[in-house]
C-alpha cells in the first residue's frame, strides 16, 4: 500500500530532472576553461612555470604555446603570473568530445634585424 502511494505520488508531479539540451547560465565567479589572448603575449612563459599541472608548455623562439586542455585543473595559477592579462579563465566549460583537441597558440613571428 505504501509503494502505491508513492507511485501514484510520482505520476502526477513534475519530473525532477530537466531536459538534455537545456543549459545553465555558469555560476558567478566560476572557474571554466583557460583561453590565451597572443595579440598582447611576449611569450615570457610565466604561465607554463607557474602550471602545477605541466598543461602550458611555451616556446619562445617559435612564439608558440601549446595547451593540454586534459592536463588543466583550472587552479587559475597561470591567469595569476600572466603580467600582460593574456592568460583569462572564461567562465565557460569545455564540451565533452570523444577526440583530445591539439590547442595550440602562434604569435607574429619574431623579425630579425639584419646587419649592414
């Protein structure tokens, strides 16, 4: 008689989950996903040293840095030692994929000046 109750209770109430495709508005103040702004970036590699996780690898002879999206554990270390701001958290998740995702950021190359 109890579970009967209780079933007749659940068929007529809202369900208690949402739907799939409905997506939430990300809590203020959250931690999301690191993004990297190169217009601005000297590639000093403030950012890399300061990753306790190893997920910033910078180069800067080639003005590169490559970022391992399944290394970070978003501690926002790297946002910290960037003087320049070009290191951001967006507030923004990354999507699950069934593929690692190569990041990988490219400045200006670096002009030489040539000798007369």
């Amino acid at each position: 008689m109890r579970m009967l109750r209780n079933v007749m209770r659940n068929l007529f109430s809202r369900p208690s989950t949402r739907l799939e495709p409905q997506r939430r508005a990300p809590i203020p103040g959250v931690r999301g996903t690191v993004a990297f702004e190169t217009a601005d970036c000297v590639y000093c590699g403030a950012c890399g040293l300061r990753c306790p996780a190893k997920a910033i690898e910078v180069d800067r002879p080639a003005r590169t840095i490559s970022f391992d999206l399944f290394k970070c554990v978003g501690c926002a270390c790297c946002v910290e030692a960037c003087k320049k701001g070009c290191v951001q958290m967006r507030e923004a998740y990354a999507h699950p994929s069934y593929q690692k995702p190569d990041i990988l950021f490219q400045g200006a190359p670096v002009l030489k000046r040539e000798e007369k």
